[in-house]
C-alpha cells in the first residue's frame, strides 16, 4: 500500500509539469501604474534576513511570481516558471528522494546577464543550505532527520535537487525557492558578509537584480518604494506581448489603516483591504467609487497575543511560562466582542495554529476558552496566584503581576484587540499598560534584543501548517516566544527552559514530512492542534474573513481559494 502512495503522489507531480506557465493565456493593455498601501517600509531586501511582511512584500516583486521554478495559482495549482518542466519527485535506490529541474533556456536576469543552472545550485548549496547563512527558509527545508537538499548541476539548464530521505514537501519547497544572481551575490558569501547584502539602501543604488516581474528602483522612507517593471522578465501574453503589463508598481507607506481608507476613497491606492466594520460602507458605495468589492471566506493566517518565556525579568519568566496563567488570559480574551466591535461580524474565532481554510485544519481536536472571567480566576488559583486585599493580582511569591503589552500602531484591530484585552485583564487585578508602537522597530526588539513582554501581532498562512516549522520548531528562528540560546544570543542558556509539549510538537514537525500518506499526515496535524491548544503558547483573537476592494480600472483580477488580489500582478493591468 506505502508503494502504492507513493506512486501517486509522484504521479500527480509528473503531469502538472507540462501545464502552461500563469499568464500565457493573458490578455492585457501596457503601461500604466498600481498603487498599494502598506503600514511600514521593509527593512532589508535579503530574503535570509528578512523576517517582517514589510521586506517580504517588496521581496516577492523582484524574486517572486516567474522568478522560481514554479509558481501556484489562485487555487493552489502548480505551474511552471522558470523551470519549464522537472521529473519527479522520484525516491531513489539508496532511499533518497530526486528533483531533475530543466531550465528554460532564455531567461535574463533584470541586468541582461543569462539565468542558468550555476545560479540555482549557487542559491540552494552555498546561501540556503550555508551553515554560516542562518534563514527561515533553512528551517523549512531540513527534512526529518536534518538533511538539507543538495543541487547539483548536471548540465547548464538541468540540475538535480536530492534529499538523503524523501520529503513531502521537496517540491512545493524548493519549486517555490528565491533565487540569488550568482554573478552578484557570490563575492558576498565568500567574503562572511551575506548578512549585509542588499539593505534597503541598495534600492536608490540601483544595486537590485532579480527574475521577478518588478524592480525597486526608488525608495522614500516614510513615503513610497517605487517598482519599475523588469526590461528582462521572460513571460509574455497571449498575443506575444512582455509581461508585466504595468509600467511601475508602488508600495505607498501609509501611516494607520484609517488614512489607508481614506486613501483609497480618494483613488490614491488601487488596493484596499477592508476592516469589517468598512465592509459594508464600500460594498454600498460600489458605483459610488467604481470599484469591485468581494468576501471570500476565511482568511490564512492567524492573530494572537504571545509572550516572552525569556524575559530577563524572572517574576515574568515564571508567569509566561505558567500554562494557568496562559489559560487565564484566553479565557480574558472576549473574541465575540472583538468580532462584534471590530470586525461587524465578518469574522470567526480561532483556537488553532493551522489556518481554518486549510484541508488539515480540525476544531473536534482543540481545546477551547470562551470568554469566562471567573475561569480566568479559577486558572489563576491553580497557577499559585492569589490578590491582595485591594484585588491586585500577586504570583505565589507575592510579587504583583505587571507587564506590557505592545502592537504596530497603525493598525486599528489590533489596537482595539490591546484595549479589549487589557480592560479584561486588568478585571482580575493585572496591572496592564498597552502600548502602540513602530512594527520594525517591534520585530527587532522581538527577535535580536528580547525586551519585550507581551506583543499581539500575526503570522500569514497558507494551506500547509509545515510552512510554520520555522516559527514551531524548538530552533526555529521565529519561535519568537521561547526562542534557544542557539538562534538568539539574548537568551539566557542557564536559564532556557524547553518543556515538554514543545518537544512534542517538534517532533510532529520533523517526523511528518516524510510522511508521503495524507491521511496519516492529517493525523500528525490533528495531533499538533491538540497538544498547542491545551498548552497556547500562543493565545489566538480571531480569523477574519478574506475581504477586498480594487479599484475598477484594475483588470485581470482573480481571487481564488488561496490567493487575493495580487497573486498575478505581472500580468494585472490599468484602463
């Protein structure tokens, strides 16, 4: 029967690989320019540094889209880019597990220098897998017993990609892997210096080289990152005409979510994602601002409030990593007035880490915490908390709980999330201050300085939980609330603590991938959500729907199951 799977699995692989490449069957009008609105600028344009959506958006315009081998559509299909066909995955004699990718021949980086087979195996062996080269998508990559892939070039436009054991994911993975120009980034990993290619300040350079669609020729802090549209990209349309069809792509750095509406009412920005409490507004006012207003069912992703487990504070070690006191604050969290108040209804509540629209997703599995001060104080009692005689809260040892939590100012759910949260909590006697801040500044302090409390903030999502292994692995680089001595130099060894459900998941993050039957891996999965929600190393809001608004003179728009707006933007054009 394992065979038999296996057979199957592979085969289904085998023949999506001869599929048209997304936007063959386009039709369009050049020229023209799309603009979109976001919270805050990016910080780098190295794919291996970035860790926040502000780098990762701008990223994806140069690196993305026709630059990987594969690309997926609005339905989760896989098509090919610039690997125009592959055989397998394939298991091998000695147990492994084989790609062969045969490049299109052709293809130009944005500068005119020729793609080829040394820039793949440049990418994968010697950045993605490079010891000295840390990256989320290193965590992502490393199979069950923790082989990294290995490319190696068989002739100019064919490499092999082999796993030392097969690998669920080895095509989805690498198939979706940026790729680096070797002709420019090589000197960089020779020289132990990777981590500084590409800043932000590279854009205004001119220094930006990439295989996508657009490329960031302009940025203004605080104002915009300008795109124009690669002179080089390889696609064309129906009638033969180069893609992209628009002429410069813009991110408009717009300071709060209110003035991102409001922009958008005035036709500053094409692209808008409505809050729930808008939804209804822009879907009356459609032929008032010509534009195309659309709900389609749960967004990916997730919303939560996590804490910091290695605090330098000990008091707030103790807390976090209480299970009762984590409890306490689910049950403080009222997710049908934060449906209610901040998203008019168009909204769900969440108790799992696997994102509801996805095939794995099981909510018979999860334990859950409807709004219940008064089992907020039961699991407060069982934690070893106690209140003095004017209901402030104290830990066993008489020390009051006080700390702070933080979010990304600008954005208004989250803040109003914060205020909720805090109301409720403050209700059982915490001493709560919340503050709004800057997102990048933020994820830094998160991740490098470790001087934070409590943060509610949210991770992007997709079909597969796998995608999470870098946030739920024990080493993963976002394991942001109990990150290891290992991957932050912040943390404390002597006083690191990996308790046991942890390894646990860890374990069901490893062993899954090689997991080639799906109702097995199902299992793995409904496994995982048990054990996270009983434990909520993370305290999740709520899911929102997926809500959008474009402006009409924005074609070829398609949502689908797993994409929005933007999914084929080299192949989006202007009337």
């Amino acid at each position: 029967m394992r065979k038999v799977l296996v057979t199957l699995f592979l085969s289904l692989l085998v023949i999506s690989s001869f599929a048209a490449y997304l936007g063959e069957d386009a039709t369009g009008k050049k020229g023209g320019t799309l603009t979109v609105g976001t919270l805050s600028g990016p910080r780098t344009l190295n794919d291996t540094v970035s860790k926040e959506t502000s780098s990762s958006d701008v990223i994806r315009m140069f690196m993305g889209y026709g630059g990987t081998l594969v690309e997926m559509d609005e339905n989760g299909k896989f098509f090919p880019a610039i690997a125009e066909k592959w055989d397998g995955p394939r298991l091998t004699k000695d147990g492994g597990m084989e790609i062969i990718w045969y490049l299109r021949k052709g293809v130009k980086w944005s500068d005119g220098k020729p793609f080829t087979a040394d820039d793949l195996v440049f990418t994968l062996n010697d950045i993605y897998t490079n010891p000295d080269i840390p990256s989320s998508f290193k965590d992502i990559l490393e199979s069950t017993n923790g082989y990294l892939p290995k490319a190696t070039k068989i002739n100019d436009y064919t490499v092999r990609v082999y796993y030392a054991e097969p690998f669920r994911l080895a095509f989805r993975y690498v198939g979706g892997m940026y790729i680096f120009p070797k002709h420019i980034a090589e000197s960089w990993v020779k020289n132990k210096k990777f981590a500084e290619f590409w800043t932000v300040d590279s854009i205004n350079k001119k220094e930006i080289v990439g295989l996508g669609p657009f490329i960031p020729v302009e940025y203004v802090p605080d104002q915009y990152v300008r795109f124009t549209a690669n002179p080089n990209y390889w696609k064309k349309d129906k009638n033969g005409t180069q893609l992209p069809y628009l002429k410069e792509y813009i991110y408009k750095i717009i300071s709060s979510q209110d003035a991102m509406k409001l922009a958008f009412e005035k036709g500053e920005i094409d692209i808008y994602a409505p809050r729930g409490t808008e939804f209804s507004y822009f879907k009356e006012n459609e032929k008032k601002f010509n534009i195309t207003v659309l709900s389609y069912g749960p967004a990916y992703g997730t919303e939560f409030i996590t804490f910091n487990w290695n605090n330098k504070d000990e008091a707030k070690r103790d807390w976090f990593r209480n299970v009762h006191f984590r409890k306490a604050v689910a049950y403080a969290m009222d997710k049908k007035k934060i449906i209610d108040t901040l998203y008019n209804g168009l909204a769900i509540e969440q108790w799992s880490p696997v994102s509801m629209a996805s095939p794995y997703y099981n909510e018979k599995v999860v334990a859950k915490y409807p709004y219940d001060l008064n089992k907020a104080r039961a699991e407060l009692k069982l934690g070893g908390f106690k209140w003095d005689k004017n209901g402030k809260l104290l830990d066993s040892k008489g020390r009051p709980v006080k700390f702070i939590i933080e979010t990304n100012a600008g954005n208004k759910v989250r803040e109003g999330v914060g205020n909720i949260l805090t109301a409720a909590l403050k209700q059982l006697g915490m001493d709560i201050t919340f503050v709004p801040g800057d997102f990048n500044t933020m994820i830094n302090r998160m991740l490098n300085v470790g001087d934070w409390d409590a943060i509610i903030i949210g991770l992007t999502g997709s079909d597969e939980p796998q995608g999470g292994n870098n946030v739920w692995s024990i080493n993963g680089s976002l394991h942001f609330w109990n990150l290891s001595p290992e991957v932050a130099d912040w943390v404390d060894p002597k006083t690191y603590v990996v308790p046991e459900f942890e390894k646990q998941i860890d374990k069901i993050f490893k062993e899954n991938v090689r997991i080639l039957d799906n109702n097995v891996v199902k299992d793995y999965w409904a496994q995982c959500q048990k054990i996270t929600s009983e434990n909520i190393p993370l305290i999740y809001t709520v899911n929102t729907q997926r809500l959008y608004a474009w402006t009409n003179s924005l074609k070829n728009v398609r949502i689908g199951l797993l994409q929005g707006t933007l999914w084929n933007a080299d192949w989006l054009y202007k009337e």
